[in-house]
C-alpha cells in the first residue's frame, strides 16, 4: 500500500506545525520516509515474547513456553511469573532455558527462588543470568526447568520479555 505524499515544512517549531506536537511531527516524518520493516516500528519497543500459561511450580520436568510474536532475533530485558493459584513452600527453584532439559542459554539461572508465588496474585521478577543481557538470542522456544519443585501445588503464568534486533 502505498502512503499519500505528505509535505511537511522542514522546520517543525514554524507554521502549522506549532499545532502538532514534536512526537507527532517525528512520527509523520517516519511515515513519509517509510518504514523499511516491522522491526523499524518495534526496535525499541520491548514486547512479551514467550508466555506459559498455568505452569506447573510443583514438577521438574521441563515446561515449555509459547512464542508470542515472529521476532527471530531479540534480547531478553526480563522474566515476570504471576500466580495463577494455590501457594509454593519450603522452596521452589529452577531456570529458564533456551533448549530443554536445561540444554542452550540459561536466560534465568537454576538457583532463581519463585518462593514469592506464595499466593494468589504474587509477583517474582526473576534475576536475569548474565548472558541474557549480553547476547541476542534466536531460540523459538524457552523452557522453565524447575531444579526443585514446590512442595505444595502451585501454578503460575510465566512470561518473558525483550527487545527485537
């Protein structure tokens, strides 16, 4: 589809353009040069690019979590689970994982505690490891991989987020 030609005057603090604020002005301007793909509009914009619905805090076996987009390149910026019902105790750890059976890129270590998923609507920011903020990642699955399991039921909705590169 192609866009009308807009004629934007090149000073944006002049004219019309007093009426138009400067995000609004910066955004016409992009859409008159033309985005050159999805990424042009979504570079900086950080999404949430897996999701785990009703994960299972009670098991060790590995969990997998769904691709939300198509980004095949991106940078994980964080890791959110929420409490969907009952309660973890005594202890409750594990990673998330690039590949499964805590194969390919730790994206959250094997010691992160989700003891905080104690009830319903608690919240656990999970501490990142260290190569998730360094490394552009380009797996199209991640996995929770509990390294011990809660002692009482617990499920939870996992998701992570990053940045498309």
């Amino acid at each position: 589809m192609k866009l009308p030609d807009v004629n934007l005057p090149q000073n944006p603090e002049s004219g019309y353009d007093r009426r138009l604020s400067v995000a609004l002005y910066d955004f016409l301007r992009q859409v008159k040069a033309g985005f050159n793909s999805s990424a042009d509009v979504q570079a900086s914009q950080e999404l949430a690019l897996f999701r785990g619905i009703n994960l299972n805090m009670a098991v060790t076996t590995d969990q997998a979590l769904t691709a939300l987009s198509g980004v095949s390149r991106y940078l994980v910026t964080r890791v959110v689970a929420v409490n969907r019902s009952g309660g973890t105790t005594v202890a409750c750890a594990g990673g998330i994982y690039s590949g499964a059976s805590k194969t390919g890129t730790a994206i959250v270590g094997a010691a992160q505690s989700w003891l905080n998923l104690s009830a319903s609507n608690k919240v656990v920011i999970a501490t990142l490891a260290a190569v998730a903020g360094t490394d552009a990642q380009t797996s199209t699955t991640q996995y929770l991989s509990l390294t011990t399991g809660s002692t009482a039921a617990c499920r939870a909705d996992v998701y992570v987020y990053g940045i498309p590169i």
